[in-house]
C-alpha cells in the first residue's frame, strides 16, 4: 500500500493523506481562505468547517458523500444544536458515523472535525 499526502499546512501535518481505499482529513478547524478564524457562532464555524472539509477531500478526488466516518470536537456541548443543524445540511442521505465530544481546542474556536472517506482507487 502506497501512502499519498494532499494539501499543505504551516504546521507539521498533512490536511489529508490517502492510505489505499481510505482518505483521512486532518481536524479542520474554521479558519477562512485569509488565514484568520471566521466570526460568527456555532453555525458560522461549523459551515467554514465542514466547507473546509470538501476543499481537502476535493484535492484526494473525494466528496462528502464519500466520507463514512467524523470524529467531531465541541468546545461547549451546549452548542451541539446548532452545530447539529448545519451539520445535517452536508449529509443529508446516509450520514456517515460519527463520534461527537465537548473538548478543549488548540484555538479560541468552537468546532473541529476530522473526517474519513471511502473511494476505492
């Protein structure tokens, strides 16, 4: 099995590698084209986030409908309606698994998901 990297970051990883089948997409956290986190709440943050997310998976050749598993990180779980609400809105037919826990992020920031994709060769 070959290992592929796609992306660039300013920090040491890669925004996705594929390993065979799979895809792996590194926390996207919601930071905008300009390098700063997005203003905004929950449902702000979550969007840049998950359209994040689709720009990674773009450069492996794989889109959301591609991703069969996230793991989601919430600074407040009490945020978790709204994130929810938008989260439906980028799976709206067969949502992949998904394990969702309140944490404390790296950054000032209110979400962080990573995200694994299934698109065979």
């Amino acid at each position: 099995m070959t290992k592929q990297c796609f992306g660039t970051s300013h920090v040491p990883l890669s925004p996705a590698v594929r390993a065979g089948d799979f895809v792996y997409v590194s926390g996207q956290v919601p930071v905008g084209a300009d390098g700063k986190v997005v203003n905004g709440g929950i449902a702000e943050q979550t969007k840049q986030v998950l359209e994040n997310i689709k720009s990674v998976l773009a450069l492996a050749g794989c889109t959301m409908e591609d991703v069969v598993k996230t793991h989601v990180y919430v600074q407040d779980a009490r945020d978790f309606g709204g994130f929810n609400a938008v989260y439906a809105g980028y799976f709206p037919k067969d949502p992949p698994a998904r394990t969702t826990a309140e944490a404390r992020l790296m950054i000032d920031i209110k979400v962080e998901i990573e995200a694994i994709a299934y698109k065979p060769l």
